[in-house]
C-alpha cells in the first residue's frame, strides 16, 4: 500500500461488518463519509464524534479498571476476528483518529490526514496480526502528528490562497497588461522560439481555469506519505500520483522544514505553501513535469527552451505568484536566473 486512496478504500471495506460497543453506533455514518472520489463533508462531524468516543472511553476505564488507554478501546471496539479482520477495523478507527475536515471553501472540502509520526507505514501495514497483542503494540506507539494543527492550517489556507491566485492569473492574462506580457515572455520564450505569445497565453489561460477548477473540487486531501520516512523521498517537498483517482496532494520534510520560516527577504509560509500546491495540481490537471527545479534557474536558456518551460511544473507555479504581485526573495531570484541546465526533458502533451 503506497497512497492515500489504498487506505481509504479498506476502510470502507473494514465498516462493512459491525463494530464493539458504543463506536458501533457511528459506524453507519462512517460509512457515508467515505464516499467515491473523497469524504462527504456532510458527515465531517463523525470524525470529532469517533475522537471523543475513544478519549472518552479511555478516560472511564482507566478510572474504573486502571491505566486503559486509547490502544485498549480501539482494539476492543475493534471485535472479534471476522473475514474483514479485526485489525483492519482497529486500523479503520485509527485512521479516523488522525483524519481532519480542514475547511469547506466554495464547492471543495479540504481533509488532511496526519498519522503518527512513529507510523513509517501506512496504518493498514501496520499490524502483523489480528492478536489483541500485536494490535495494540502497534497502537501504543507515540501518537504526536507528522503535521500539527497549526501545519494543517497553513495547508488548508494554502488550497484557497493558491485558487485565488490561479484565477486571478487567468484575469491578469485576459487583460495582456504590458507587465503581464513581458512576464510571460520571461517565463516561456527563448531567443529560438517560435510560439506566438498570444497563443503561450491562450495556453496558460486555459491551464490556470483547470488548476482552479481542480481546486475546487469536491474534495481535496493533504496526506502524509508514511512509507517516504524510511527513503529518499522524504526529504522532498511535495508529490502527486497522476493516476490516483481522488486529489490527494502529498506534502512531506522539506515542506515541513519551511513551514513557518518567514523572513524579510523570502516568500511567507503561505504563498510558498500555496506554490507547492499550484506546482502539484499542474501535474494533476495538466500533465507536467518536472524538467527543472526553481533554484536552477526558470528563464529559458540552452537546454531549457519557452516550449519545455510550458511543460515544467515550477514554471507555471512561480509565474502564477510572480503575476499576482506575490513573489519575493530568493523566489523572485530563481524566476530571473537563467537556467543552468534541465532535470529531463518533456515526453508527453499538455492536458489541455
């Protein structure tokens, strides 16, 4: 199991047979938060409600029997071993532990999912068996959050700032402003190219409506990626899976690490938040890729022409906030450096 919508779908088939006690009873509305395409915000309130169940429990059993514990009362509202297995249910109610409604803006739910940082597997890989013991050895680890509530805000205020921006790009390129036209010329032409720059920005146009539109989508998640712990791929800032289903953005350490630097001379937490996002949601909606980061340079020259810029992801993700007027520091720096040389070049089209 690698992502987000793998865990999402086995616990919709974990709630299909009965839970123990008092938690049975919000199991139906479990059920219906876990619709196709991501989580009805029309059930949000069963996550605080399976939250308070278990602290609540935790808290009159250990005044009645001694020290229980939250790992005692989900692997006993758990039940008995059935063909759905007991601990995938007790791994249902532990994902719903650590899954929060961030905000409704417009028409998109926004959910971020932050397990423990003690999980470096995703919480259905977590448990070898359906033994009570093994269950809640695995339960017990430390529960402190790979993003705390002030991260999840940040996030969830990151998705709307990075909508408004991309909407906004789309007017700022109906209007072909001096400044917005020399922008463009800056970000996706070379002294070789051959695109008409009217028809760069009917491209940039009609990408910046589809990465707006995708941010206002029924429902959007911000998931860990507990497996990327224990390899490499922790340390980046952000992915996607293109071909995952539901809109499941990815934010991982080196996102972490910046997430409340804010200096004089740097963009603030949110608009570089919002950046990643814009970044992500080009490869979701438009097919991007990754021909070159930022911090090697993003004005065409050499090996980077206007015509692979219009391919590469941080391309559109800077220009967006460098035509809102929002890109500072050593951002602003990246957008005017010449590049020194490209990841990989493109191989496939543009979803447009």
């Amino acid at each position: 199991m690698n992502k987000f919508e793998q865990a999402y779908k086995a616990a919709k088939d974990a709630l299909k047979t009965p839970l123990i006690g008092d938690v049975e009873q919000l199991r139906s509305d479990m059920s219906a938060l876990l619709v196709d395409g991501g989580p009805s915000d029309t059930k949000k309130e069963v996550l605080d409600k399976v939250r308070t169940e278990i602290s609540q429990k935790a808290k009159k059993s250990s005044f009645v029997f001694g020290k229980v514990g939250e790992a005692s009362v989900i692997t006993n509202a758990a039940g008995a071993k059935d063909a759905h297995g007991k601990r995938k249910k007790a791994a249902t109610l532990k994902m719903f532990r650590h899954l929060y409604h961030g905000s409704k803006i417009g028409g998109a739910s926004i959910w971020v999912y932050s397990p423990p940082v003690a999980y470096d597997k995703w919480i259905f890989d977590m448990f070898s068996s359906d033994s009570d013991d093994d269950i809640k050895k695995t339960l017990k680890k430390r529960k402190d959050e790979v993003y705390s509530a002030h991260h999840r805000k940040i996030m969830v205020d990151a998705i709307s700032e990075a909508k408004r921006v991309a909407s906004n790009a789309v007017v700022k390129l109906d209007t072909k402003s001096e400044e917005t036209v020399d922008l463009v010329n800056q970000y996706f032409t070379d002294s070789g190219s051959t695109y008409d720059t009217d028809d760069i920005i009917k491209t940039l146009t009609k990408g910046y409506k589809k990465i707006a539109a995708g941010l206002g989508s029924s429902s959007l998640v911000i998931s860990d990626e507990p497996g990327d712990r224990l390899s490499g791929g922790w340390k980046d800032w952000a992915f996607i899976y293109t071909a995952e289903q539901m809109k499941v953005i990815y934010l991982q350490n080196a996102w972490l690490q910046k997430a409340d630097e804010a200096t004089a001379d740097n963009s603030g937490p949110l608009h570089r938040c919002a950046r990643t996002i814009i970044h992500e949601m080009s490869h979701k909606e438009l097919s991007t890729e990754d021909v070159v980061y930022g911090p090697r340079g993003l004005k065409p020259n050499g090996t980077l022409t206007g015509a692979y810029a219009l391919h590469n992801a941080d391309s559109w993700a800077y220009f967006a906030i460098d035509v809102n007027g929002l890109l500072t520091g050593p951002g602003k720096q990246n957008a005017v450096k010449a590049c020194t040389g490209i990841r990989e070049v493109p191989n496939g089209n543009l979803a447009l």
